[in-house]
C-alpha cells in the first residue's frame, strides 16, 4: 500500500494507513520592470565574476553566463537584447569594475529562477533530472518558466518526471511506494494537481487527486512554498476530493466482497466447486468489517495479500490464488474506473486495457 511522506503530526488519524496561485511564475513575458529599483543582494549559490548578465529577481541578483540561456532559448535570446547596462554611481568604486554590464529584471520568484538556473547551468540535457530525485518546487518551477521562456528541453523533462510518477499505467503505478515522488511531502500532491490544472495536463491529474483525496487536514489547509505563496486546492477540487472519498469507498467495498464471494454470478464467474470459502463466514465478516473502518483512511487499489494478511488462513490454497486473481481483476476494473470515481473528465486511453477484464474460470482454459 501507499505510504505518505509527511503529515504525520498533523492529524494521524486521517492518514492512510499505507503507501494556485501562480502570479510569480505565470504565463507572461519577461519584461523590464519602471518600478523604483529595490535593495537587492547577490545570489550566493549563482554569482560568477566573470559571468556575462545579471537576472534580477525579486530582491536577488544572478550574475550567470547569457550564452548558456540563450543557448535553452529564444525568449532568453529576445530579453537580452533589450537588456539595459548597468551603470554604477560616478563616485562608485564599482564604476570602473562594471559600467556597463547587462542587466535584465524579471518578474519571477528569485526561488523559481534558482531552481531552474541548477537544472540548465550545469549541462545541456536531462541529466539534472536523473541524477537526483527533484522536489516538488524544483518541478514547478521548471514546469512553468520552462513553458514561460520556451526553454522546451527543461519543461518536457520535468513533465515527463511527473508522468512517470503520476502515470496511467496501472503496472507502473502499483509498483510505487508512496504516493508521491521519494523526498516529496504527501502534501505537495496538491501542487501537481494545480499544475495538471493550469497546463491542461489531463494524464497525470487522476492520480495527483487521488492522493490528495488520501490526505489527512492538510488537504484544506494546504501548505506555503519556499517563497511564501500558499498552494491550496481550488473549491471545486475540494469538493471532487470529499465528493470521491465516499464513491472510492464504496466501489472498494464492492470490489473487495467481489473477490470474497464464492458464488461466481452472470457471465463472470462460475460456481467454486470447493466449499472452503463458502462455509468461511467468518473470513467474510472479518473482512467486510476491516474494510468498513478502514478503508476510507487507506488505498483503495492495496493488493489482496496486504488487506487481508492474516485473515486466509483456513483457505486452502487453490481458493487463496483464486481470490488472489480476481483480486487483480478488481483492482484493475476499479483503476480504469478511477477519472469516473474522482468526478473528472475522461482520460483518452486511461485504463483501456483493463476495462473489459473478466475472470476466466479454470474450466474454460
């Protein structure tokens, strides 16, 4: 099962038992600022002497090198040659040092700009993205002054970063430990779900509510990122994840009793010609009241042997590897129902493969 990363100390019984704002970072173009200039200071981490642009953000100045940005894009390209030289006071020491460096103000957040600055400075490719496990505001921020400055290498492998957590692939998906990218907060899920908002990404957005709609009282109040901006989820994703933890109730509760009922109905089942499971009543009882307490709290799609460890005992164990496939089956029919049980739209391609799944009885192979 699912294991969250954080929100622990928040409220721990709200929390599964296992595994925007965006005014600093949208959409627009960089311009030069006619606001009065503020104080600023130098970046620690990107300040080089012999670096040929300075990027004001905020109250942060980077002296980086253009060639290397220009090189990720044309934006970048554009800005520069709009750049305005940076003059020091006649009676400044610093008026023989620099009188006529570019200068370029941006109206991004100096955290975003740092972020992307680490993955592009370095190198020309993805290897920023694989040679460490990014945060949550490392992806953000390349997500959207990727988009916001056409630097496309950066903004498709921070995408694709995302896609290979928050994936369709039910396969992929179950394999992960937690339901969130390792070093990532639990909570951060609600960042991903605004970025799969703002940017239309409709793939990876069924599994980013769903692990919000796992969260415990952070999921209203949100969380504050490293430049003080609060990322809630809008009122209707609110209401989509209170909406969807009473329907991923109750279609895990039929698909767990649907893997437990021994009289194989309709055209999907036969009846079991052992009796075990049948005359087990207190296997089902144990079960089906397991996942009434439970099972709001943890994750609908928690494979059979973890659910019910402990509870098979008395079955023999052709029974057990039945329960055991049907059990996959379940599991994957509730997956390619999961956009219908949030309350989204459709997914083109989500869950096809698993959609029509049937339980194929021993007799008919």
């Amino acid at each position: 099962m699912k294991r969250p990363h954080d929100d622990l100390e928040d409220n721990p019984t709200d929390i599964p038992a296992k595994r925007v704002k965006l005014p600093v970072d949208g959409p627009t173009t960089g311009e030069q600022h006619s606001q009065s200039p503020v104080a600023t200071r130098k970046d620690e981490e990107f300040w080089f002497d012999d670096g040929t642009i300075t990027l004001i953000a905020g109250d942060v100045e980077f002296r980086v090198y253009r060639g290397v940005l220009i090189e990720q894009s044309e934006v970048f390209r554009d800005l520069f040659s709009l750049a305005q030289p940076e003059i020091a006071e006649d009676n400044s020491p610093e008026s023989e040092v620099r009188p006529y460096h570019p200068v370029l103000r941006l109206d991004d957040s100096p955290y975003a700009l740092r972020h992307v600055l680490r993955a592009c400075m370095p190198v020309k490719d993805r290897s920023f993205f694989r040679a460490q496990t990014p945060s949550f505001e490392a992806i953000r921020a390349c997500i959207y002054l990727g988009d916001k400055y056409q630097m496309t290498r950066l903004h498709d492998a921070a995408l694709e970063f995302l896609e290979e957590h928050f994936t369709m692939n039910f396969e992929e998906w179950d394999k992960l430990e937690s339901w969130v990218p390792a070093g990532w907060e639990h909570h951060e899920a609600i960042g991903v779900v605004n970025i799969a908002r703002s940017r239309s990404y409709r793939t990876i957005l069924p599994t980013a509510l769903l692990a919000c709609a796992t969260l415990g009282g952070s999921l209203v109040q949100g969380f504050v990122r490293e430049d003080g901006e609060k990322e809630t989820l809008s009122a209707r994703d609110l209401e989509l994840c209170f909406e969807a933890k009473e329907r991923l109730l109750c279609a895990t509760l039929s698909s767990k009793l649907l893997v437990l009922n021994p009289i194989l109905t309709q055209d999907r089942y036969l009846r079991s010609s052992c009796r075990c499971v049948q005359d087990n009543r207190g296997l089902l009882a144990g079960v089906a009241k397991k996942i009434a307490s439970g099972m709001a709290q943890s994750d609908p799609f928690a494979p059979f042997a973890e659910l019910f460890d402990g509870e098979t005992s008395d079955i023999c164990s052709s029974c057990e590897r039945s329960l055991r496939k049907r059990d996959e089956v379940e599991r994957e029919r509730l997956w390619a129902n999961l956009p219908k049980l949030l309350g989204i739209e459709d997914v083109p391609g989500w869950g096809e493969r698993h959609a029509d799944r049937r339980i194929i009885p021993e007799e008919d192979k």
